[in-house]
C-alpha cells in the first residue's frame, strides 16, 4: 500500500516520478507559507507551515506528503484550529534512502475543485539531509554561525513536509526569524520590506525577513540562507537588476569577478528570449558547499571555487542562468528526465560561452565534459540505465544516478539536432518550446514530439530527412546506456597540443614548449591533467615531481586546478604532496570531487582513506557525508 501513488497515471504529464510517495496525483499543494525560527547556535529551527491544497479527484479523504527525519509535533485545521490526525508510515529500507510518508487523515471527504487549508508544526535539526549548518570557523568571516540548504533532488522533505516531486509547482511565501541579530537570511523569491503576521508567539527580540515568490516553483528549487552577509547591485542601473551575495570579508573580490552578471543575461535573452523573474541574485558559499552551483530562482548558489580572480569560472554562473529558462521555467517531471534541465542548459551555456572564448575553447570544455561522462558511464557499467539520459530511479536515491550524463549526453544529442535542422532554425525550435512548456513539468517524450510537430510546421527543405533521421537516433539517444551511436568530434589544435604535451611528460621526455602550460586558458590546461590522470599509473614519481616543480600544481590558487592534479597523484600513488592533498580534502565540499579522490585513495591505501575522511567529515553537507559513506565506504545507516 506504501506505493500505491507511484503506480497510477499521472495527471500532468506523460511519466509520473517514482521518487515521492505523495498522493499528488490526487490533490496538489497551490501554495505553502513557510514559518521558521532559526537557532544556528543550537542547530534547531522551529518550523511551522500552511499549505494551500487542491483537490483534483472526488472522495478524497487524506493527504500523503513526503518527510525525511522531521518531528512532527502536530497538525491542524488554521481556521478552527482543531488537530487533524495522522501517522508517519516507515518505508522500510526506502526511509534511509527517500525517506517516509506523512499520512493526514483528512477531517471529512473533499471533492475535486475544492480547496484544503492546513498547517503543521515540527522542527528541524542537523540531521537534515537538506540543511548544512555551519560553526563559525568554517566560514570565511570566523564571526557567526551559518545556514543553507540544498535541496536538488529529493532532499527538501527533510526540511518541509511537501510533494517532493518536480512534477508540480506551487508559490511560496516565507517569514524566517532570527535571534541572532548579525544575522541576514536570504530566500528564494523577493524580499519584502513589511512583515507577515506571525502564525505563532515567541519569546525574546527577534529579528524578521519575510519574502515571496508569485511565480510557481518544484520544490527542489526552495532555498534559504543565514549568515554574515551582504549584498551588492552590479552592473547598470537599466537592465534586469544584478546582485551579488556573500560574506561580507568577500564583497569586494566577489562584485569584481562577477560584475559582468547582468552582460550573461542579456546575451541569454537575445539568444532564448525575455528573463521572466524580474532581479537575479547569486550568493557565493562557504567552501563546504557541496555543488559547483543551483540555480534557486532569484536566488543562485555557487561555490566560491569559481571566484578565481580571471573569469575563468563564469562558465558556472551562466550555466545557472540559463536555468531561468530551461529547468526553472520548463522543466523535467522526474528525476529520470533530468537531462531535459540540464542537457538544454549546458546547451545555453556553451552557446555563450561561444561568444565569450571562441568555438575552440567551448569544443574543449565539451570534451572534458565527454571525458568525464565517460568516466562515469564506465563506473555505473555500460549497460546500467544510470549510463543513459533516463536512468531508472525506482526505489532508489534519485541522488545516486546524479553525474556528468545528463549534462554532456544531453547537451551532444542537442548538438546533433541543432546540425540537422540548422544553427539558425534550431534558436527558433528553442524560444519555441520555452514558450509552449513554460511553466510546466514534461518528459522526454513531450520534446521528441514538440520538436517532430515544430520541425513538420516550420521547416522547407529536406523535413522528410530531417524528421526521419531524428526518429531513427532519438529514443536511442536517451534510453540506450553508453555513449550515443553518433559520436561528435570536439577535437582543436589546441586540444592536440595539450594531449601531446602530457605525452612528452608521462614518457619522460623534457617537453620543449613546457612553458606554454601557464599561459595556456583552463580548458587547455585542464586537458593535459586530464591526459595525467588517466595515464598515472604510467607516470613514475621522479616525474610526477618535476611536474609539479614545473608547474607549482600543488599551490595553485586555482582548486579546480589543484582538483584535476590530486586525483591524478592519488591515482598514480604519488603522495609526496599528502600533506596538501589532505588541506584540499578539508577545504572543498564537491560531492563528485570526493567521491573521486576518497574512492581512488581507499582502493590501496583503504586505512587513510577512512582516517582522512573522518577527520574531514563533518566540514561536508550531510547530503556529501550520506553519499561517500555509501558508494565510498558501503554505510547506508547514516
């Protein structure tokens, strides 16, 4: 019976997500008011939240919501305020995994258009998957104490009771408190500047930010931040408002690397079409942030790995930018569908990019990309579905099929399309399907049908071709495990010369154009180190050394630098440089980067492999600390 929602047809869209056990099929949340009391001292938040439910079938008697590690304290009707009853059902091995059902036996039966009012009262602590709270002296202040949360995938039901599903959107409204007054919180949607009224009575001087969002959102794009912030407008006073967020030691460096922000939108929208939500905002996190970035609307994350002081790291924020289109406005119905978020996005993201560095630059970065897809389509196994732009995620962490596939697999198979129908044909396809889906969570089978209805009304020359090569390579593309049947070339001159570089070193040789490396763009370099990696069990320690003398690797400022040389190090078993290694491990929270690197070191040295992650262990998000502890060291009871 815990299932029996997961088997049903979905409303909306053609899949329904096997990731949630709500019963959102029956009744929808239309809008949830958030209440919160933050005690970052303590690692305990007060929480209250209304819901707005409607009810989409007759007889409807209760409401499933998805929970994860929450103490429910109780639930009521906000108008008479009576309790409602309800239980929490235990999935079994599922409630490690996704977590639990919130079973609210409703007070009488409700019919399809009504509307439901509820509110529940529980309280949230550090076991959260979502929320990684922060002592002081990980931040980069020293002074307060810090939140934020992460909720991509299925992590915001372990800070909201809610529909855990991307299949539907609702607004959001908030009041968060603080006791703390140097505090400041920052949420996705607008801040505003009068209070809501409170749904409860506290004690002590409490400091409030209330804010709102009119736009519907899934719920993996709620987020919230507290700490020692500040603000800052960059770019012009016309234009779609740009701001930057951070602690407030790093405004300065912040604002210079990022005030190009509001440049990157206006190159989105001449390509995709108008930015809907009105101000952008990207806050920079603490190094423990375990994403490279999130693209919250109106409320960007970003490590602050990519404020490398030259620009080179914007790749990320346009990335997250161009998720206001494809990903916060279209967007993929389960998990399993993930490459229509993130294949379309890394397909804006390297058009402009494009623009910005050259097509040869962007051909590296996509090659890199490929690499690592590959790498990871080897670790799943070629013939796993998680090696395919629909994994199967039934019964399963939706997190455990996260990688570089959707992204670069999706990205290729839109390459391929845009080469088919043309450059100039395939933006007009693009600013097309935004307006068609927008607002809407769909699946693969509604952008193959959209692009053959599109592709039959719009284009002249060779449409039969066209449409009949698409419905050859198409479904292939996404459902078939390992690499796609149409391999792209992605190789430069730059490319080769980076390849044979590294060759020159791995055999021995003193490369006569070795200075080259430092002026070399990061893709370039990046090239060589992976040629490195995957050739470390071939390189001797003598010249691992003179590398990284050559180079200074191990001290660049650079951690996506210093990331690409450690793992070939861990890998070729050269550990001259541990006591770096080590300071790196305990300094980045990239849930990939780790695995990596924690993996490669315990497969011949498994003894300091688990002596440095637990020194290092609780520096990391939960959600990073609940992956390498399964797929690295096999605990799933965390």
């Amino acid at each position: 019976m815990i299932f029996i929602y997961l088997l049903r047809i979905i409303v909306q869209s053609s899949e329904i997500d096997p990731n949630t056990f709500s019963n959102y099929q029956d009744v929808q949340i239309t809008h949830l008011h958030l209440e919160w009391l933050l005690d970052l001292e303590n690692r305990y938040i007060n929480s209250t939240v209304q819901y707005n439910f409607k009810v989409l079938k007759d007889n409807l008697d209760r409401i499933d919501l998805d929970i994860q590690q929450i103490n429910i304290e109780y639930v009521y009707n906000p108008i008479s305020g009576k309790i409602i009853k309800f239980e929490i059902i235990n999935s079994g091995d599922q409630s490690i995994k996704q977590g639990d059902i919130l079973r609210i036996q409703l007070e009488k039966n409700y019919y399809k258009g009504q509307q439901i009012d509820i509110r529940i009262r529980y309280s949230l602590n550090d076991q959260a998957r979502a929320l990684g709270f922060l002592y002081p002296n990980q931040t980069d202040s020293q002074t307060t104490p810090y939140l934020y949360s992460f909720c991509q995938d299925n992590k915001c039901r372990s800070m909201i009771p809610l529909q855990d599903t991307p299949s539907i959107k609702q607004t959001l409204s908030a009041a968060i408190l603080v006791k703390d007054a140097r505090l400041t919180v920052f949420m996705t949607g607008k801040s505003l500047s009068s209070n809501y009224e409170l749904m409860n009575t506290y004690q002590g001087s409490l400091k409030q930010f209330n804010f709102r969002l009119d736009i519907p959102i899934p719920s993996y794009l709620i987020a919230v931040v507290a700490g020692n912030l500040a603000i800052r407008q960059v770019g012009q006073q016309t234009g779609v408002p740009s701001f930057v967020i951070c602690e407030i030691t790093c405004i300065d460096k912040v604002a210079r690397e990022l005030e190009d922000l509001q440049s990157y939108i206006e190159k989105l929208e001449a390509y995709i079409g108008p930015y809907e939500w009105g101000e952008y905002k990207i806050i920079i996190l603490p190094p423990s942030a375990p994403l490279g970035g999130m693209e919250h609307p109106l409320l960007t994350f970003a490590s602050p790995t990519i404020i490398v002081g030259d620009k080179s790291g914007v790749g990320t924020v346009i990335h997250e930018i161009g998720h206001s289109w494809t990903g916060n406005t279209v967007t993929c119905c389960n998990w399993q569908n993930l490459w229509i978020n993130e294949g379309f996005c890394t397909f804006l993201e390297r058009k402009i990019l494009t623009q910005i560095n050259g097509v040869n630059s962007v051909k590296l970065e996509s090659y890199l990309g490929n690499n690592s897809m590959w790498q990871q389509m080897n670790s799943y196994g070629l013939e796993s579905s998680y090696s395919s732009l629909h994994p199967n995620t039934s019964m399963q962490n939706p997190d455990d099929s996260m990688s570089q596939i959707p992204y670069d697999k999706g990205y290729q198979l839109l390459l391929y399309l845009e080469e088919l129908i043309g450059e100039e044909q395939f933006k007009l396809f693009l600013r097309s399907y935004i307006a068609n889906f927008k607002w809407k969570s769909i699946d693969e089978d509604d952008v193959f049908n959209y692009l053959l209805s599109w592709i039959a009304k719009n284009i002249i020359q060779n449409k039969a071709q066209i449409i009949s090569q698409i419905k050859l390579v198409y479904k292939d593309w996404v459902y078939k495990p390992g690499l796609p049947s149409i391999i792209l070339d992605f190789s430069t001159p730059e490319y080769l010369e980076a390849v044979q570089l590294a060759a020159d070193w791995i055999k021995g040789a003193i490369p006569t154009n070795q200075d080259q490396f430092n002026q070399w763009s990061f893709n370039q370099k990046s090239v060589t180190l992976q040629q490195f990696e995957e050739n470390a069990q071939n390189i001797s320690p003598q010249i691992f050394s003179n590398i990284d003398l050559t180079y200074k690797l191990s001290d660049s400022p650079d951690l996506r630098i210093q990331y690409k040389w450690f793992i070939g190090c861990v890998k070729g078993q050269y550990l001259e440089q541990w006591t770096k290694i080590d300071k790196f491990l305990g300094t980045i929270g990239f849930r990939g980067q780790l695995i990596a690197i924690y993996r490669s070191l315990k497969s011949y040295n498994s003894e300091l492999s688990i002596s440095t992650y637990w020194k290092h262990r609780y520096f990391y998000h939960p959600s990073v600390r609940y992956a390498i502890d399964k797929d690295v060291f096999g605990v799933t009871n965390q």
